[in-house]
C-alpha cells in the first residue's frame, strides 16, 4: 500500500453503501441509516489508528520530520513541568502550608512557577504549535496532492480587520468549547459521557482544522462538513479524546498538542465518510482550484441526483447534528460586531453560505474535477 494514497477501507470501497446508502446494505438491519452512520463512525475509529500511514510519512519526509521532532520535543518539555510540579512539588507545598510560617514563601513558591515558568511556557507552546502545525499539514497536503494544489485565495488582502476576525473566530471557537464542554459535564448522571462525546468532536475538528484551511473551506463550511459527517468524526475523535482527558486541564492539553501533528497526518490522507450526506460542501465557481480541491476530497462521482443519497429519508437518525450551532452563534456576534465597529468593511459570510449550502441540498450540481497524484520518489509503496 502507497502510504500517500487516501486510507484504504477494509470492506468498504468508496463505491459502497457508503455512497450509495440504497446498495449493499445488509438486509437483515431494520435501518439504513443506521447502518450507513455505524459505518461511519466504525471507519473514523480505524482511521484514527492508522499509526502507519504517520510514520511513513514521518521516516520519508526531511521537512515532516523536523517539525514534527520539534513539536513532539516542545511539548514533552511542557508535560514534564507540569507533572514535575502536580505530582511532586505541589504535594510537597501543600504539606508545608500547615506550618503558618512557611505558608507566605508556599504562595510565593507557586506565583513564581506559574507566572515565569509555566505561563510562559505555554503561551511559547501555543505559538509555535500552531507554526509547526501548520507547517506539517502543508508538508502532508504538498506529499499527496502537489506543490501546486494547495488552495490560494485570489481576493487582495482586505486588511488587518479580516486577520483580526480570524483570529477572533478561532479564541470564540476555544473558549466556547471548553466552557460547553465543562457545563454539559455538570448534568447529572450522564454529563460527564455526554461531555467527552462533544470533545471527541472538537478533537475531530482542531485534526482536521489545517486540512480544511488548505481546502479553501471558511470556518462555516468546515463546521458545516463536520456535522454533517458527525458519527464518522465521533469515531475519529475517541482516540485523541481518551489520550487526554485524564489529567489535569494543562497537562491534557499538552497532550492532546503532543498528539496532534500526528493526527493532522492521518486527516490528511483520511477520507470521512458518507461521501453522499444530506448536504454537501459548496463549491466556489469563482475559485477553480479550490473547486478542484473540494470536489477531490469529497470523492463525488457524476453529480447524477439518483446517487445522492438524503439519509434523513433513511433514518430516524438525523443526518446532520448542529453541534457547532451555539458556536457559530457567538462567532457571528464577534464579527457583527467588527462590522458595526468597521461601518461595514467587513460583513459575516455565514448566511450567504448558508445560502449556497441550500440551493446545493435542492440539487445543484457539483463540478466531477480529481486531483492527479503527484510524482514523488519519496512515496513509499
């Protein structure tokens, strides 16, 4: 097996009933849907342990190793720190509060850790993560589809107000997750359960984040792509999730950023599946490239209507969950309030694509455009 072609799928060819949810479905499974997202998320568990594909990748690329050996550095220096002072300094501060007159030089102690060590350390994490990270998901989409695949945008740079909304988007995304997260882990009884299914999605989205960005996909089709395909990324993000969420909040996190060009690696050369849900990601026609990219990654065959397939006919399951929707909420307030702040240099993109996405549902066609493996004698067959 090519270790840059898209994963294989033991069983499941991409011209299965997970493109065609009507064809070779067991008969005796009183649900179609149900069979087409148990698939799913089955093929997003295997996916995500596909350590092979990572490193080949990691042992034939130079540049794939260099920045992955330097984010898997960093962030071990990060992860030993903290459990250095969690498991070993803080037991012992903590002890020695008892005694009134060590007490003032215990809080100076943990002041000092927190805001000269481990604050800065994180924050320096944070940066060059998010560079590595990068430079690692365009090292992997440059080694499956080409040098000159990756998606460029042909609008002129509006501003710094766009990079500020970005930026803006992506803290609303963080903080609003983590604090959703930790209120649907107060219901009782199962909201803890409940709590780490919504992080295997969020882990699903931050693997699959960069490759999107190479895609040419705005935060509202990205979002859009992943709710609709939601029991495959659930399957996909149970790894990542179970790998950090053991520990304390700091230490998971530098875990799961430990973790995390790895599986921007699998991502890559994942295909999630349906290829056919309800709704399908729109494509630009003013941006051929990106088209070409989109309509690549989504595997679509001839854009005949009899083979798109509606799982919400299918299945008392729904086929899109609107996992991201109070999310996209807050990040449309955040931008609606650069506009107003800006007299309208900047308007929110979301309903116009929201728009597309409709008139995509109703039977728009999507342009049949493959990508062309690139020659490279780093392939590892």
């Amino acid at each position: 097996m090519n270790a840059y072609q898209p994963i294989q799928r033991h069983g499941l060819a991409q011209t299965s009933s997970l493109t065609s949810p009507d064809s070779d479905l067991p008969s005796n499974l009183p649900d179609n849907g149900l069979a087409i997202h148990v698939k799913s998320a089955w093929v997003g568990v295997v996916d995500s342990f596909r350590w092979d594909i990572a490193v080949r990748s990691f042992l034939a690329d130079a540049e794939l190793r260099t920045n992955m050996t330097k984010s898997l550095l960093l962030n071990f220096v990060s992860l030993v720190s903290i459990y250095v002072f969690d498991l070993i300094l803080f037991p012992i501060l903590h002890a020695a509060r008892s005694n009134s007159i060590l007490d003032s030089s215990v809080t100076s102690v943990s002041w000092l850790y927190y805001s000269f060590w481990l604050g800065p350390l994180i924050g320096l994490s944070l940066y060059l993560n998010g560079s590595w990270c990068t430079a690692v998901s365009k090292r992997c989409f440059v080694l499956r589809h080409g040098s000159r695949s990756s998606f460029q945008d042909s609008r002129p740079y509006r501003g710094i107000v766009d990079a500020l909304s970005a930026s803006l988007y992506r803290g609303v995304m963080l903080v609003s997750s983590i604090l959703l997260s930790f209120c649907l882990a107060q219901i009782p009884f199962a909201g803890r359960l409940i709590s780490t299914v919504f992080l295997c999605w969020i882990d699903s989205y931050y693997c699959f984040e960069f490759y999107w960005i190479s895609l040419g996909m705005d935060p509202s089709q990205r979002t859009r792509f992943l709710e609709d395909r939601w029991a495959y990324f659930l399957g996909f993000g149970i790894a990542p999730t179970l790998i950090s969420c053991f520990s304390s909040p700091v230490a998971n996190a530098a875990l799961f950023a430990m973790m995390l060009p790895v599986y921007i690696t699998l991502a890559t050369y994942a295909t999630p599946l349906p290829t056919h849900p309800s709704s399908v990601i729109p494509i630009n026609p003013t941006r051929p490239l990106h088209s070409r990219m989109q309509s690549s990654f989504l595997n679509q065959p001839a854009p005949l209507q009899s083979q798109i397939a509606n799982l919400g006919s299918l299945s008392w399951i729904p086929s899109r969950l609107p996992i991201f929707a109070l999310i996209m909420w807050l990040n449309d307030q955040v931008v609606e309030l650069i506009r107003v702040g800006t007299k309208g240099k900047i308007v929110p993109e979301r309903a116009k694509n929201e728009l597309i996405y409709d008139e995509m549902e109703a039977g728009a066609p999507i342009p049949q455009i493959v990508l062309s493996r690139p020659k490279d004698s780093r392939y590892i067959d």
